[in-house]
C-alpha cells in the first residue's frame, strides 16, 4: 500500500460515464492555443511531498489545464496563482507550473482534489463526489500522521473533505461546520487509522503513565476561496489572502 500504487489504480478507472466522456472529448477538441499538446484525459493523482505536513484540497482537474498536462493545477491560472503563492511562502522551489516535467518540487505540501476527472463547467455531481471519494481518503490514509492541516479551496471542497473524514473515523461535529475564508476547524481521529497496532504500545515494553492512550491524531482544516480566476480575477482571493492561509497552515505543521 502506498500513493504510487494508489495512483496506479487511480488513473485506470473510468468509473463515471460523464465524466470519462467529458476528459477524453475535450482532450479531442483541444483548446487552440494547446492545438499541438497530447492531453492527459485521464484521472489525476494528487502531487507533492509523500510526507507532507499540508494537503491542499481543490475541486477538481480543469479541462485544459491538469486535465491537459496530468499534474494537479498545472497548466491554468488556478495553479500559477496558487504555486506563487507556495513560492512566495517557501513551500514550493519555483514561482511557476506549466508541465509534468518542468522541476516543481513542493516541500512540506501536497495537493489534491476530491474528484479526479475534469467535470463539465467545473462542476460535479454529488453522486460523482461520492464515487470518487475513497481515492481522498486513501490518500489521506496514506499520508497518515504527517498531514497535520488541510488548505480547504472552496465550499465543494470542504463537503467532500467532511464527508470523507466522518467516514474514515474522524470527530466530524453535527451541524458540519460551515466553509468560510478564514475558517479554521479541527478534528480528532475517533478510532485509531485502519492498520494501526493498538497494542503496539507495549511492544518495547513502555507503557504509558496510566496506561493512558496516545494523544489523539488532529487535522486542522483552514478554509479558503477556491483560486480560480472568478475569485482571483475579482480581487475576491488575493495574493495577499492566500499566502495569510499558507503561512497559517505552515505554523500548524509545524514547518
Ligand atoms: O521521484 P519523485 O517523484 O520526484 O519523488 C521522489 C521523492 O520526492 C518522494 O519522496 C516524493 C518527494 N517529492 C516531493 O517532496 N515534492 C515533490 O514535488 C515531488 C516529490
Ligand atoms: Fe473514477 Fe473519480 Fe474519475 Fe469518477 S471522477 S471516473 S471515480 S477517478
């Protein structure tokens, strides 16, 4: 189990007959200015740090940019806002993200989305959020207790981010603490992850005062206007907002 066996799985399904046929027909039609680019069409896995301390949680690919180049919010203004940003915040070695091959490395974050395949006018349905959900929550899984906070871009977002931690054992609060810029919630792991050895504890031969358990895994979600260009654009996100977000996030991993 790991996120390059995830990953290998992840870009094979065709799981969602809309969504298949939206990826492959905008990879035929093209836009004209990536006339001459092989699109990706397929599924887009997460990108990043393997032991990040953030995981930044979108909507999903765009049509001509992840969905063109096959690396998450590479190739569109979505991305170059955001990757600035990261540059800007010392997450990120280079201001700009153009291809798969073109040097980004991020150190500390990563980045994902809870659906996977390019969606007509941005937009999933809630049945295609549900079906793509286990692939966000292995992922999470998989990043495991280094992933302290979750940069959260939008009210879909942070649905779908919800929904997935309730299910996975998280302490999700009823009502569902409602996404705003700036909101910042976290949450404990009820039950310990999958696969954990609960009396791994006594294994080296320490037990802890009291026998107390271990202190709780938290995750700390930090809400923040999606960066596509109807918020950039507008001045609704600015630069100035969203590295606030980062650095916040930086400070509650600990980076
Ligand atoms: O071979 P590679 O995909 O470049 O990843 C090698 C290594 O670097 C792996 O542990 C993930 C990590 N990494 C990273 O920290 N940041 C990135 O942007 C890409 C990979
Ligand atoms: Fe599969 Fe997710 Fe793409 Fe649906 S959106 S086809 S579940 S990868």
């Amino acid at each position: 189990p790991s996120l390059a066996a995830l990953d290998d799985h992840l870009i094979q399904c065709r799981a969602c007959p809309r969504l298949v046929a939206w990826r492959e027909h905008v990879a035929e039609v093209k836009r004209a200015s990536f006339r001459d680019d092989d699109y990706w069409a397929r599924p887009v896995p997460g990108f990043g740090d393997e032991r990040a301390g953030i995981l930044v949680v979108g909507l999903a690919p765009a049509a001509h940019g992840a969905n063109r180049t096959g690396r998450m919010f590479t190739g569109d203004r979505s991305g170059d806002f955001l990757f600035a940003s990261m540059h800007r915040t010392g997450l990120a070695n280079q201001a700009t993200s153009v291809s798969a091959d073109d040097g980004l490395r991020l150190t500390g974050i990563r980045v994902t989305a809870p659906v996977r395949c390019a969606p007509p006018d941005n937009k999933p349905t809630p049945e295609e959020r549900r079906r793509c959900g286990p692939y966000l929550a292995r992922e999470v899984e998989l990043l495991g207790e280094t992933v302290r906070v979750a940069v959260v871009l939008g009210g879909f977002g942070w649905q779908a981010l919800l929904s997935t931690l309730a299910e996975q054992g998280w302490d999700v609060p009823r009502p569902r603490p409602r996404f705003t810029h700036g909101a910042e919630v976290t949450l404990r792991r009820r039950t310990p992850a999958p696969g954990t050895d609960t009396a791994g504890a006594h294994h080296d031969g320490e037990v802890p005062d009291g026998g107390q358990p271990p202190p709780a895994q938290t995750l700390t979600l930090l809400g923040c206007f999606h960066v596509s260009q109807q918020n950039t654009f507008t001045g609704r996100l600015t630069p100035q907002m969203l590295d606030d977000v980062l650095l916040r996030a930086r400070d509650l991993a600990g980076l």
